[in-house]
C-alpha cells in the first residue's frame, strides 16, 4: 500500500520536467522576477502593506500610522512581483514554440545579476559614512 | 506584535517562540547553504568520470548534483517562509534600534538580503527543470551559472544574517 502512494506525485513530476508548456513559464518567470520586483521597489509598489504593530493589512501602498509602528512593504512587494511573473509565465506559454525558443536561456541568470547593482542603487539612502 | 498562534503561547512563552523560530530559520539555511555549495562546486569543477577518489575537495565536488535539485527548491521555499515570518518580529525590535545606533549600512546589506531572496524564489522552477534535465545538453551551461548565482545569493544572504544577528540577535 505504501509504497503506491507516491507514486502520482513522481510521475507528475517526470511529465512537468519534460513539458515544453512547463519550461517557457519557468523560462518566463525567472526572467521577468527580477525585471519586477526592481520595478515594484523603485516605484513603491506593494500589492498589500501590512502593519506589524497592530496586525493591519492595507490594500496597496498605504503609509505607517502614528503611534502604531513602522508599514511593511516587502511582503507586498513579493505578492506583486510573483503574481506578475506567473501572468506573463502563462501569457508566453500561448505564443508560438518558435518565438519562445528564441529567447535566450542566458537571461535565466544574467537578469537576476544585471538587477543587482540597481538595487544596490535604490537602497543609497543607507550607503552613508 | 507579530504572527503567533495563541495556543502555543499556554506552552512556551512569546521570547521563547521567537528563539524556535529563529533556530530553525537558521538550521534551514544551513542545510541550504551546504546544498547549494556542494551542487555549485559540482558545476564548476566537476569531476571527471572515471577519476580516482581524491582528497576531501575532491568529493566535496564530486556529488550528484541532480539529486540535490528538489531538495535546495524545497529548503528555499521553507527557509523563505520562516525568515517572511520572523521578519515582523525583526521590523520592530531588530530594525528600529539598528537605525537608532546608527548602523545604516548594516540595514543596506540587509534590505538587500530581502531583495534577492525574493529574486532566488523566482529562479527556482527553471532550476528545478534544468536540472530534472540534467542529460539535455541545451541546458548545461545556464544550468551551471544559475545554479552559482543561487549559491552566491545564498551565501551573501547567509553572511548577512548571520552579522546582523550579531549586531543585535541573541541576548539584545
């Protein structure tokens, strides 16, 4: 009995790793992570803002209230940023295999690395001496 | 302050919650970090087949790096999870004093940590495919270099944790 019992999770994982749908999201969604995330930090885009002085959830931006502590952007920032990869992930996956076989699997990595000095850009606030 | 689910709190008290949480943010990314480590000394300096067994670098890099995949994706994500957690605790007793004393490029390195952490999660399907595809030699070379940025996020995240908790962790 047991040993039948993972077996659908291993055979699901065999037909995602040999699934050309799979791989042009995959592709998609590392590429456009970062590309997104950037965005979301430099343009203050949190999908939520969340309170941890008083446990509060804002929809959107929303500034810190007096007397109840600092607002949290990141979690906001993450929901954005993997909710619009995954769109565009799924998007690509209805354009035709030529032109998705046309972008270059390099990006998966140089992207994420081309973002870093960006960043360390947008945070200059904290680079003081 | 935070998230804790009340019934813990008959058992253990709220510091205490906080220190299991911590710990075992920090034991994940350990496991994470030597995961990653092995695997990305695998790509960059694979062993040839065939050669006899070295010394400890030698089989330091000589593992399956394919066997790792699904465990690194899985470790991320948890280690993710629990860090997303602490870090409501972290905003308010960590943050504040950091920028109250003064440490601004301690606070940096950190907000970086957060940037690319999110980033590495967002890798981590591709990865996952590249090397369920570890024979399809399309994939050799971004396989190898996403697999090395993973790691060097992974360690500078690892670094930067570890010298914030030492600005004031444990004990402050």
């Amino acid at each position: 009995m047991s040993t039948t019992t993972g077996m659908p999770s291993a055979t699901a994982a065999k037909s995602l790793a040999s699934s050309a749908t799979f791989r042009t999201f995959a592709t998609v969604f590392a590429i456009a992570t970062p590309i997104i995330y950037t965005a979301c930090e430099m343009q203050n885009w949190p999908l939520f803002t969340y309170h941890p002085g008083s446990n509060r959830v804002d929809l959107g931006w929303a500034p810190a209230v007096k007397d109840e502590g600092p607002a949290m952007y990141w979690y906001g920032w993450t929901a954005t940023t993997l909710i619009g990869a995954a769109i565009l992930g799924m998007l690509a996956t209805m354009l035709p295999e030529k032109m998705v076989r046309s972008i270059p699997l390099s990006l998966v990595w140089i992207v994420p690395l081309a973002v870093v000095p960006i960043l360390v850009y947008a945070l200059r606030f904290f680079w003081r001496w | 302050m935070g998230i804790i689910p009340d019934f813990l709190l008959d058992y253990i008290s709220v510091s205490t919650y906080w220190t299991i949480l911590f710990i075992a943010h920090a034991l994940l990314a350990v496991a994470l970090l030597g995961a990653l480590s092995h695997q990305a000394m695998s790509v960059l300096m694979p062993v040839r087949a065939g050669a006899a067994s070295g010394g400890f670098v030698t089989r330091f890099r000589a593992v399956h790096g394919a066997s790792y995949a699904a465990a690194i994706c899985v470790l991320w994500i948890v280690t993710f999870i629990f860090g997303a957690w602490i870090y409501t605790k972290y905003r308010i007793y960590v943050r504040i004093p950091i920028e109250q004393a003064g440490y601004w490029k301690t606070q940096g390195v950190f907000e970086l940590k957060e940037h690319l952490v999110t980033i590495g999660l967002g890798l981590l399907p591709i990865y996952w495919y590249f090397w369920k595809n570890a024979r399809n030699p399309e994939y050799d070379s971004p396989r190898k270099w996403l697999t090395v940025t993973l790691a060097a996020m992974c360690w500078y995240s690892f670094l930067v944790g570890h010298v914030v908790n030492n600005v004031r962790g444990f004990g402050s």
